[in-house]
C-alpha cells in the first residue's frame, strides 16, 4: 500500500489497477437508478433541450448526473472507475469528492453500506481506486456520480478474471424531489450523503434528484417539467430559493400546472430552514422569516382552494440550535443533513405510508 | 441583498462593502490566540526554520494558520475581511472555506456562536462579507484562519464610525494536540470544525493545532518541538500516520524526548479510528487493526517503564456504525467529528479535570 498526497490530506492508494491486472467496461450497459425521465441521455437527469423557458443554468444543471446511481453486480476483489467529466471551477462551500467524485455502497446483511469513493483530480479525466482486497463474493453495488457535475463518459475496472453484470432495479417507487441547492447536495460530502441519496437507501425507494441550486423559485417551466415526470409521489423544497413575494405570487400557479397532469399524485411540501446566517444578521433573519411565514400561507391557500393529497412538513429542516450544521451559515454539512433527516425521514415515511408507498 | 452564484451553491452576499462606508483595519494588532509557541511568525503556527529535521512538507504545513483564531472587540454593524493567501491547490476531501477561509464565532449569552464565514476566491488575494446588518452592541469575537493554507496577510472591516479593539485572550490554560489529518481539520467543513478548534470554545481552553496531515509519524523531530513547547497538557494522535513497526519502534523514544523536558505535564493519547475504508478492504482492516495494537502495546509499555501523568482513550474516535461519518472512509466530516466528540469530550474533561486543569 503506497499513499500519495491530494495536497489537503493523505488519500488511500493502491498500485494494483496499474499492474495490468485490471479490465476496464464501458458503464452505459449498467442499470441507472434515480432518472427523473426515462429519455434523458446517458448519465444525465434531464434533456436539457426537452424543455423551453429553462435559464442557461437550470440548463446546465440538468445536464449534471446529480442523484444518479449505477447499480451492478460483481465478484472482482478490486473496484476502480476511469471517467471523463465538463469542466466546472471548484465550489468553495463542497468537497471536489462530492462535486467531481463517485460514492460507492455495497449491500450487506441487507444494507446500503459505504465501500468507498472516486477520487477526481483538478483535471477533465479522472481514475481512481475505489475499493480493494475485498473477498470475491458476488456483491451488488450502488454507484452515486457527481453531484455537481456532467459526466461523458463512465468505465468501471474490475479483475480480469471477474464478472461484471447490469442488476436488475434494486429499488421499487419513484419520489421525485424538487428543490434548491439543499436537495440538489451542498453541502454533502460525498455524493451519496446527498440527503434524497440517503432517503434513496435507507427507504428502498428510487430517490431522483431534481435539486437546482439557487435556481428553484416555483417558475412555472419547472411545474411543467414536473407534470411531465411520472412519480408515485413528489417532494418539494421550493420555499428556500423564491423571495417572499414570489412564494405570495407563484405557488398557486405552480401547484395548478402540475395537478393538471398529476390529479392524485401526493405533493409533499418542505418548509425552509431557519438559516444559522440569520442567527445576527437581522435583514436574513426578517427575509427568511417572512419566506417561511410566506410559504405557510401559501400552503393554506392550496388548501383553501381544495387541493387534496397535499402535504406540508414544517418545520422540515431541522439543524438544531448549536450553529454547528452547515459549512457556510446554509448548506447543511452532513452533520446538518444528518439532523435534518433524523426529523424528516420519520414524518416522510408516514405520508408515504399513508398513500400505501410502503 | 444580492447573491452571486459561486459555482457549487449560491452564498449570500451583501453590497455594503463596495459602497465605501467600511474601513479594513490591518489585523496584526489583534490578540491571537491558539498558537504553538510564541516565537511563531504572525498567523503560522510555528517557524518552519527553527528546528532542523523537519521534513519539507511539514515545514510547509507550519507556515499554515491552522486553528489559529483572532480575538477582538467591535461594535460595528457589519464585518467584512480582505486576506492573502499563498497558493495552494484545492484539496479533493475538504471544501475550499476550510482550507483558506474564515469562519467566525460572536460571545452570544456566554457561549461562542457561529457569525459567518469569509469566503475566498480561486486566487491568492481574498475579500468577502463575513456577517452584515446586526445590531450595533459591542461584540467579542473569535475568527478563525484557515485550516490549511498560510495567510500573508489579513485585514478586518467595519463600519466608518465602529470601533475595533484587542480584546484580552479569552481562554485560559493551554492543550496543544498534535496529530494527523485528522487533528489538522480534515475534513471539517470550515475552520473552526476541526475538533481541536470545537473543544476550544466548547471548554474555554486554548487548543493550538499541531496536526500535520499524513505526517506524524512519532519522528523524534516532532517530540523535540512538543518538548520545545510549553502547555498544560498535551493530546497525541500519533497512532494514525505511522505504520504498526513504525508504533513498536518510536513510541518509547518519543515520549522519554517529551518526559525529558516535561517530566509531569499529562499525555494524553488517543487510540486512531477504525477506519470506515476498511469495511470492505481487508488489507486496510488488517492494517488498521495492527495498528491499533501495536498503540495498545505501546501504551503498555510506557506504563511499564514507569511513566505517569499518562492517558490512552481508547476507541478515541468512535465514528458509529453506519459509515455515514466520513468523506472519503478515512477523514471524518462534521457529522465524524459530532460523533468523535460526543464520546471523546466528556473523557478528555475527566483526565484534565483529575489533573486540575478545569
């Protein structure tokens, strides 16, 4: 085991996959989990060209694999992935990891569990181990890609003597979730503490990630991409982006496009958090404080107009009272999401389950 | 408020500072607080030239402001920071605020909590908001300064007619923790996340940071220096860096270099993770494992030899069982470094409290 310095801090390597020992096949042919639509290219959530009214940077975001996973088979001791990203700066509030990187998890004893991540370089091509010496049991595997990032293309290296096989769809249910840049991952990790990455495994539901972020603002191209999308339910986190007055002036419209094609599916509305930037600054105190009472509004104005199968969780972002839950005063950390889901995901279940989403 | 779009996620950002109503005052009259030894060029951690032996990369990662903090006093309204920074690439495991930017806690109710962050630039020179539009009370802050980067220079902002003062250091008695990546930050999602830096807010204590990512491989130069430093006590995460001989064959010449220069000051030694890379990789768990022994066998026999005033937690770093707790299977995120505390804490305050240091 050799190790080499990513700069920030030492990344485990192995030379294996440079030994010639290793066989490299295209992912295209593997299982794909998480699509919000079916006719999306390859690696992407949406086509970015389907739609007309979509800003340049919904467009690009759509292009992201953001969510996707890939799922397969396989008894290889050794799991490395070559793969070819778009160019994208750093964020500053993200891991290269979660932005550029792969998340894979293994079930065992019937759970998702964490085998270990691809690491991108500053760099369009990217390779790297993801995990090694591992037992030669066949084990099914579920890939997350970039969370804020296109991918071209997409090998998986296995040993050459190793199978490698498409699985058939680990996950039954499809709940689609709609929202700012919280859904769309900043600021998880990795890209499989995403929190609907992290609904996508413990619940056993395909969990498609349609988080734009800092874009979600209940504009109606979004509500009809939504009413074009077949989901047994859909979850929204449009209270964070929109201003108050747009909460006020949009909703209602937004709602309607989408009840137009989706009469009965369940709609599962996700209050704002309270912003830990709020805790002093007074004016982000006042806007979010008003965005959450503007939503609130909204809520019983859908439910005034009769709207049924309409849900509203609130509060639904709950990151506890210590300041110690986001990287920037926003995102969530996963120590955010981690709080965030231990509130939400029991609330969620049991909407679920009372639409017999179980 | 406008926001601009940093890539990853949207970040709030004001407009006041561009109006030419702030003032940036030079922050090296400010009181710093978390430094090594004294003698450390301003906002480094040590001087890199002082001791002979020191490998290149440590010697850089001393030039860093790794958990150094500023205090001060001001009543401004808003705060804003100008830095300079010296090139650094972006690491994959953390996220670029840790890594070169700011983070603030304002005395609220007499605990320190989260203000803000200074977000950098992809460049050397930096200028961002940190908090805006609070009330006008005087406030005592603490801002700490990047985790791995090395800060040339550094200025505050206020407003035009506030006041900015030094204020007295706002901790007493003094815990230096040296360690590895994970006691340098990785992968804390901003500077003041690193456990060395919670527990210094959380207990009131000074806990200048001597983790050197990758590097602390219980090199006798590394004892000299800590032997060179003058603390109440001092936190070892030694057993994470080096290999199982490396443990077996240094330990005992490490700590009598420590013992000669500071025969009575507690040691207190932190067993290392089990890392989540080895759920799967049964090279790393064998690894891992030995390595835990070998520290177990270590301890022993420093005990044997007769040694007092000396610690061994162990698990220290008990990331739970889910696997959910790291970035990349070996750094812990926020939610690691949550989980790492809540069971580390209480034990590190019953030592320090059973040495008087309380």
């Amino acid at each position: 085991m050799i190790s080499f310095s990513s700069f920030a801090a030492t990344v485990e390597k192995d030379t294996t996959a440079e030994k010639g020992t290793v066989k490299y096949w295209d992912a295209s042919h593997l299982t794909l989990v998480n699509r919000i639509q079916p006719d999306a290219p390859l690696f992407q959530r949406l086509d970015e060209t389907k739609y007309s009214g979509v800003t340049p940077t919904v467009k690009r975001y759509f292009t992201y694999s953001t969510g996707i996973a890939i799922a397969f088979r396989t008894d290889s001791r050794n799991i490395y992935a070559r793969w070819k990203t778009k160019a994208e700066k750093p964020g500053v509030n993200m891991t290269l990891i979660a932005q550029t990187g792969l998340d894979l998890y293994i079930r065992y004893n019937g759970r998702w569990v964490f085998a270990g991540v691809g690491i991108p370089g500053h760099t369009l091509t990217h390779q790297s181990p993801i995990v090694e010496h591992m037992d030669n049991s066949l084990k099914e595997c579920l890939l997350y890609l970039p969370l804020f990032d296109k991918v071209e293309n997409l090998e998986i290296g296995i040993d050459k003597d190793a199978s490698l096989e498409a699985s058939p769809v680990p996950f039954h249910h499809k709940i689609v979730v709609v929202g700012s840049s919280i859904t769309h991952g900043a600021s998880a990790a990795r890209s499989g503490m995403a929190y609907p990455a992290r609904l996508n495994r413990s619940l056993g539901f395909e969990f498609p990630n349609l988080g734009v972020s800092g874009q979600c603002k209940l504009d109606s191209f979004l509500a009809y991409i939504v009413a074009d999308t077949e989901a047994d339910a859909f979850v929204f986190d449009v209270f964070s982006n929109p201003s108050p007055a747009q909460i006020e002036e949009r909703l209602e419209k937004f709602v309607a496009i989408i009840r137009e094609k989706h009469p009965d599916t369940p709609l599962v509305f996700l209050q704002t958090e309270v912003r830990d930037s709020g805790m002093f600054n007074r004016k982000i105190a006042k806007y979010e404080s008003d965005k959450r009472r503007a939503a609130e509004a909204g809520i019983r104005n859908l439910k005034r107009l009769g709207y049924k199968h309409l849900y509203f969780i609130n509060p639904a972002m709950e990151l506890g009272d210590d300041h110690l839950a986001t990287v920037d005063g926003v995102h969530p950390s996963d120590l955010g999401f981690e709080r965030i889901l231990d509130k939400l995901e029991p609330q969620l279940v049991k909407i679920l389950h009372k639409c017999k989403i179980d």
